[in-house]
C-alpha cells in the first residue's frame, strides 16, 4: 500500500518537492502524522452578500467567518481508519482569532477507483467535494475541487453552482525560509471570490501508533457514500 496522494498523482508524485513529498505520503503505511504550525498572513471574505453562508458554514466547523491578519494556525494531518473500513486522512485546520479559536475541518479518503481523492466537509460530513490533484511545474501541488455534493439522510444531491464554490489550494516549500507556503481561493462562478487565505507553517511528524488520533479530530458522523 501508498499513501492516497501518491496513489491519485501517480508518477507526477515524484515531481513534487521532497517536503511535500513527505507531506503527503502520511498514511496508515507510513505510520506517521504531520502536524503543521504557523501563521496565516491574511484571511479574506468576499463580500457582504458571502457572510450568511460564511456564518451557517460554521456551525458545521466549514469555512471560517471571520477576516484578519497574522493569524496563528495549526493543521492536524492524522491518517486513520473510519467506520467503514477506509484509509481517511484528517486536514482539521484551526485558526486562533480574536474571540476564540475557529476550525475548517475535512476528512480524505481514496475515491473508488483510486483515481481521485474524497474530500468530506465539517463534523458531519454532509458536504463532500471530489479532488482533482496536479504538480505547479516547480515542485509544488495544486489541489482543485470538482463536484460537490450535499447528503443528509436520503438525500443525496448535487450542489448548484449558484450557491457553491470552486476551491484552489496551492502548497509549496520554500528553502530559503524552511517552510511550506499556502494559499486556499474559492470562489463561486456566478457571485465572484467567497473565502480565502494565505500563510506558512512549518511541520512536525510523529508515530500514529503512539499519538493515535485525539479526542475530538474525527468528525460526530461518517459518510459512507462516495
């Protein structure tokens, strides 16, 4: 077994920068957890039309409602197995604002056919994004979401552009500075830029078997369908 990312990317998995590369090869084979530390430069809404989606996203730890700069973060990447017998990797991202601390939580898992990765949203994983993984040409990844979907119960349906958003994530390392850089932008088609950010981190690696994964990481309900 390899870790998701190798698996979806493929050869273009070895065209990224060694960090990254070890970054993203945590997983139940390598035993390891990445835990990133540093600080968001700037976080950005769009306007004001955004802040009522931005604000119901929250009660579900999607998205973060409010804006600012030098923002302390941390992201949780912790591999484990869910109910259902999937290899899942946890991207719980906390951001420390002023008046309290705010998470954007996700949880990835290999899509069926190992050909794309499944991105579940918030702590009840009723949103959930296929993504579509490729390098930038200079060691670095870029992420873009594809199609999102919106399940609760029976219902199973896919979210109209006009309320949802296209997300791109570009991560890179940077050696002079000893740390990986990253910028998240999503936007909505018909309604222009919703949510962003952009900072650096550096990361710490630990053994899953010791660490395992902590209260509270994993997400109050798990979605089977893929």
């Amino acid at each position: 077994m390899t870790s998701i990312f190798r698996t979806v990317m493929g050869a273009d998995f070895e065209r990224l920068h060694p960090q990254l590369r070890r970054r993203f090869s945590v997983g139940l084979t390598s035993g390891e957890a990445c835990t990133g530390r540093g600080v968001m430069d700037r976080i950005w809404h769009g306007g004001r039309h955004v802040k009522p989606f931005l604000a119901l996203g929250t009660t579900r730890n999607i998205l973060v409602p409010r804006e600012g700069r030098a923002i302390p973060f941390t992201i949780e990447n912790v591999p484990y197995t869910d109910t259902y017998g999937r290899e899942t990797v946890s991207f719980v991202r906390t951001f420390q604002l002023p008046g309290g601390p705010r998470r954007f939580d996700a949880q990835m898992v290999l899509g069926p056919r190992g050909d794309r990765i499944l991105d579940y949203l918030g702590t009840h994983q009723h949103l959930a994004s296929d993504l579509h993984l490729s390098t930038d040409g200079k060691g670095g990844l870029v992420i873009r979401s594809g199609i999102h979907r919106f399940r609760e119960g029976p219902i199973d349906v896919r979210v109209p552009s006009l309320i949802g958003g296209d997300a791109e994530v570009r991560e890179s390392y940077d050696e002079e500075s000893g740390r990986f850089r990253i910028r998240v932008r999503v936007v909505n088609r018909h309604f222009g830029p919703l949510f962003g950010y952009e900072g650096s981190f550096t990361a710490t690696y630990s053994e899953v078997r010791h660490g395992g994964v902590r209260p509270g990481l994993r997400p109050v309900r798990e979605e089977a369908r893929a």
